[in-house]
C-alpha cells in the first residue's frame, strides 16, 4: 500500500539527530548517518502517500510528525533459529527445582 488516509494505521521516520551532533565517542562509521526512529500510529492527515510529511497519534497520545515510511506496518523480527544446546534448559531447570511435573 502507498496511500494511507486519516486513521490508518501507518509508521514514520524522525530524524532525532543529524550526523553532525552526533557524539565524537562513536564510531565514525556510525557517527556519519542520522539517528532515526521508526514511530508507529494512527495518521491524522486527511490523506498522504509514502515519502509525504504527515503527522500521527501513538498510542499514548502524542502528536509526532516525520516522513511516512509504512502503511499498516507489521512486526517483522524474529529471535533466530532455536540453538538446540538450549532447548533442554527448561525441563532440566524445572527438574532442579521439583517441578518435573
């Protein structure tokens, strides 16, 4: 989807610091791009496409504004395959503790 109107889910980008201002004790290969954030909400625009500058609610209220990056974004991370040296951790913990059912 690329168009999204008021109400719709969406997510934006905000630049929370340009490279410049950036602290000198990082490494300068991350001191040389902005510092963004990805903010998920409702859009209060009337209507607006990806790229346009709109403004959403979050959650919580706030009123934020930033570059539309998503419409109906979704959560996409993962924690990796299982390790399998880890998968008999529980049963042995609850095994140490007398709770092996």
């Amino acid at each position: 989807m690329n168009e999204a109107f008021r109400g719709d889910l969406v997510q934006i980008i905000n630049v929370i610091m340009e490279p410049a201002d950036r602290p000198e004790t990082l490494p300068p290969s991350t001191r040389a791009v902005p510092y963004q954030g990805w903010i998920k909400g409702l859009l209060v625009d009337d209507h607006a496409r990806i790229g346009d500058q709109v403004t959403i609610k979050t959650f919580i209220g706030r009123h934020l504004s930033g570059k539309l990056y998503a419409v109906g974004p979704t959560y996409d991370h993962g924690f990796g395959r299982p390790r399998p040296e880890l998968l008999p951790i529980g049963a042995l913990a609850r095994k140490l503790l007398g709770e092996d059912g």
